[in-house]
C-alpha cells in the first residue's frame, strides 16, 4: 500500500491507495476544514484533507457573466429536493478546492458582541451561544490576517471592541458609491468600509475588476480558502489533500463511541480512510447528510444524533438584493462591492427588533440577472443595471426545529424552510428604499431570495453544554462519539444578520488552539 504522508509522495493525492491512514481527517476544504488545515499545519500530526471536488480551473470563462450567471458553469452540487413539494433545485454550493468560497463576494465581517447573547425577534428568540465574544476575538484577528481582510477600525458603529486594527487599509469606495455614501451620512447614517479580503495590498495581485462577487477570481487575489489556508498548509510536509473524493459515511467501532474509518469514493473507486480523530466540514446540509447517512446500531438516528438536533434549526438570512436605480445616470462603478450599512443592525426608531445588515453586492449585469428575468431579454436588462446601485440586504433567521436537512428513503438530501422575521425584513427595505429616494434613486427594484439561496447556511448541528439539547460542544467537538469534531458553520446556534465565513474560520482557529486533536 502506497503511504501519502511518504516525503517522495506529492501533497495533492491524484491516485490514491484504496487504504489511507492518516492521524485527522477533515471531509471538506471549505473555510473550516482549509482553515483548521492551515492551523494544524505546523503540530507534525499527518492531516488529511478530503475533497468532493477538484480544483476549480483557471480559465477567461472565470470572468464571463454569461459563463458564471446565464451557463452556471461552476455550480457542481448535486441537486437538493424541497420538503413538502418535492421539488429539486441546485443550491448555492460549490463543490472545489476551497468551497463555496471559490465564489462568495469575500466581505469577512465579525458577528456582534451582542450576537452571542439571546436577542429577541418578531419570531422568536435568536439563542446565546455557550462561549461569548471575547473567547473569540483573538481567533478573529488571526483569521483576518490569514485571509488579508481589509477595513477600517471604528468606522462601523455596531463594530465590536478589537485587539488589534484591520491587518490592511478599507478598500476605497468607487465613485458613484463615495457619492452614495456622502448622501447616507448626510442623512444621518453611518455607512462604512465593508471587511473585504482581497489582496490589494501594495504588489497585491488584485486588478480591481467587476468580476469578483460571485465569480472565481482567476489571478487568485481573493482570499478564499483555497489560496490563502489550503495552499499554504500544503506546503507542510504532513499534510495532504485527497480531491474528487465523495465521503459516504463514517463507520464507528462496537461501542459507537469512536469513528473508526471514512467510507469514501474517488472517481467511482471505493476508498477507506482510517485516522485517530475526524473533522467534518462539509457545510451545514452536507454535514447534516453525512452523519445522518452514518446511522448505525450505536447510532440508530445518524451519527452523533442521541439530542434529535442533526439536521434541524436549519438558517440562512432572509436576503434580498436591492436595486437603487436613477435612470438620469449611468453607475461606472467597477469594485462596487464596499459600502455597508448597520445603523438598523439593532432595535431602534420604530421597530422594537433588529432589521439587520446592508451591504454592497457586486457590479449588476445584464447576464448577472437574466436568469431571474428570463422574459426580460438581455439588452433591456443590460440597460437597467447600467443605471442601478446594487445592494444586499440580509436579516438574522431564527432557529426552528422543523427547519430542517432529512434524507428521503432513496437517500435525497431534503430541506423544509420556512423563514423567519419576513417582518422585520420588510422595514429593511421600506428604509433602504427612502434614504436611497433621498440620495437621488427615485426607483427601487427588489428581489426576496428563496430556498436555493443557501450560501450562508449554519445550525444543523447545534453547539452547547447541555448534550440532550445540542450536537456538539463549545469546542465544536461532538458529545456523543469521542473523535469527531464538526467545524463548519453547522454549530451555529444562532445565525445572527452578517455573514458568517469569519466565525467560521474563528471556530476552526479556536478548536485547533485548544490543542484536542493533536493530544
């Protein structure tokens, strides 16, 4: 049997041996498992990351709009099926080296201090989590630094306390935005620098493009997960990445107490992975699925599921993307993606509860919106977005049990959703849409985002002291089975209303700190 941890072996496994044994394994490259790849880089313990996809290419197709948007060329997720109707539909996952950081719009907030405390919405309670900003905060700061985050310390007013400054300089706003963002603080409101890691840093790679939200950056000046943890941790000469290889299950030993081996598939060949501790880091659903797949004697429900909570108290923000439009002007901007807007992040004026977070998108396209406007033909849409200022707007999702990941009898990866704080949500845009008529956009285009938005999905595998209540603990590790460890963003208890790809790689630095999975 070949060994992947031999010196002459290469640190990306293209031919693997049908038996690999390694001391960690973590089932995902995204910004957990690349981020705690990258932590464990330098503890002489032989990690092993294992991916369902490849590399995504370098290709001119990167930067194409009608490539990206109207083609879907990148999306690779399996289909996923609604509950209730049945209806399959291709969510806002990518499955690459890096994950769906491949493709996010690399804004890298940190959630709020209050956010780790329970905090009161239209429907119901966001819970506390069981740890509290200051254990995170130094986790943050190094996060920000792995991934070149760039902003501006105080410029926020929801900002919490930091240790240290932004690690680079906010990226400046283009001109129709610096205009925009006169106009808000005119009205009173405090816009800022959106956390954005890219590299523009003096000699960074970064060319200031229109193509960076929701596209692949092909000169690798986005701070995803791939370039700025995988490949670094690569470069360590104990570990290695497996990609084109699909996790199926984990198998445990007679007790259930311990995983004993991943069953994996590369390129259609059965693969078994054995290691002394395991990571899963697949993302909220797909962890989900993996330890529901992995239901067992021990484990009849799936695996680390004695508390019933895998797979529910699924959240994603209710987002929509707005669409400021002033027909007198044409909007030049190229990097759009820098404003945000928290002045509504908590209770105030006349709403009792948070509305949350709104943030610069992308440049709009024509081939950008098709899609959504089919009937629309494209040179109508073309010259629409000439004229409008894109936002995102997002509002904190409350846990329900009932929304939830389930497999159906043939093994169909199921979502129920219902969303929450649609009310809150609607007082977002009314605001958005009156200090936007003010800054001299007459017109406001919105877009509600449905079921196949999953991009900042979390809370399928709920965190907490309390092992008949929750998945894992504090340190992400599970309560049920002794060497498994979930970081990803399915601990999340709450979802709070900014994304949440900084938390995450803050989880992964912090369950690595602790220093369990090299004990």
């Amino acid at each position: 049997m070949t060994d992947v941890f031999r010196a002459d072996q290469p640190s990306v496994v293209t031919d693997p041996p049908t038996e690999i044994d390694c001391d960690i394994v973590i089932i995902g490259s995204g910004m957990g498992g690349g981020t705690l790849a990258y932590a464990l880089r330098d503890s002489g313990a032989r990690v092993l990351i294992v991916e369902m996809g490849d590399f995504l290419p370098r290709e001119i197709s990167n930067w194409s709009p009608r490539a990206v948007h109207m083609q879907g060329r990148y999306k690779n997720s399996p289909m996923w099926y609604e509950a209730g109707t049945g209806r399959g539909f291709t969510p806002g996952n990518y499955h690459y080296v890096g994950g769906s950081t491949k493709m996010f719009g690399a804004t890298l907030p940190r959630f709020r201090e209050h956010d780790f405390d329970d905090v009161e919405h239209p429907d119901g309670l966001s819970p506390a989590w069981p740890l509290n900003y200051a254990d995170m905060e130094r986790h943050y700061a190094q996060a920000e630094s792995i991934f070149w985050v760039h902003g501006l310390k105080g410029e926020d007013p929801t900002d919490p306390w930091r240790s240290t400054d932004f690690p680079h300089p906010p990226v400046p706003h283009d001109d129709t935005v610096a205009e925009y963002v006169e106009s808000l603080r005119g009205q009173g409101l405090s816009p800022f620098s959106l956390p954005t890691a890219i590299d523009y840093r003096p000699g960074g790679k970064c060319l200031w493009c229109a193509t960076c939200d929701a596209f692949p950056c092909m000169v690798d000046a986005k701070g995803d997960a791939d370039v700025a943890a995988v490949r670094p941790a690569l470069k360590s000469p104990t570990v290695r990445l497996l990609t084109r290889a699909e996790v199926l299950r984990l198998d445990t030993n007679g007790s259930g107490k311990e995983v004993v081996a991943a069953q994996a598939v590369h390129d259609g060949t059965p693969i078994r992975i054995t290691a002394k501790r395991f990571v899963v880091s697949a993302g909220a659903a797909n962890t989900a699925a993996l330890l529901l797949r992995s239901s067992s004697p021990s484990h009849p429900a799936g695996l680390s599921n004695a508390s019933d909570q895998v797979g529910r108290n699924y959240m994603t923000h209710v987002t929509s993307f707005f669409l400021a439009v002033d027909p007198r002007h044409a909007n030049k901007s190229v990097f759009q993606k820098t404003i945000g807007i928290n002045d509504w992040y908590n209770a105030g004026g006349d709403s009792r509860y948070p509305l949350g977070n709104v943030q610069g998108l992308g440049k709009l396209q024509g081939a950008s919106v098709k899609n959504a406007r089919r009937m629309v033909p494209k040179a109508i849409l073309d010259a629409v977005t000439h004229h409008t200022l894109d936002l995102f707007l997002q509002t904190e999702d409350i846990p329900l049990a009932e929304n939830r990941v389930t497999l159906s009898t043939s093994g169909r990866l199921t979502l129920a959703r219902r969303p929450t704080n649609l009310s809150s949500h609607k007082k977002l845009v009314s605001r958005m849409k009156a200090v936007s008529r003010r800054a001299g956009y007459p017109v406001a285009l919105t877009q509600l985002l449905g079921i196949e938005a999953s991009s900042h999905q979390c809370g399928t595998a709920r965190m907490g002291v309390d092992p008949a209540t929750s998945v894992v603990d504090p340190f992400c590790k599970s309560h049920d089975v002794d060497n498994l460890w979930i970081v990803d963003s399915s601990p999340f208890p709450s979802s709070a209303a900014v994304n949440p790809a900084l938390t995450v790689a803050a989880l992964a630095l912090r369950v690595a700190e602790s220093g369990q999975l090299i004990a």
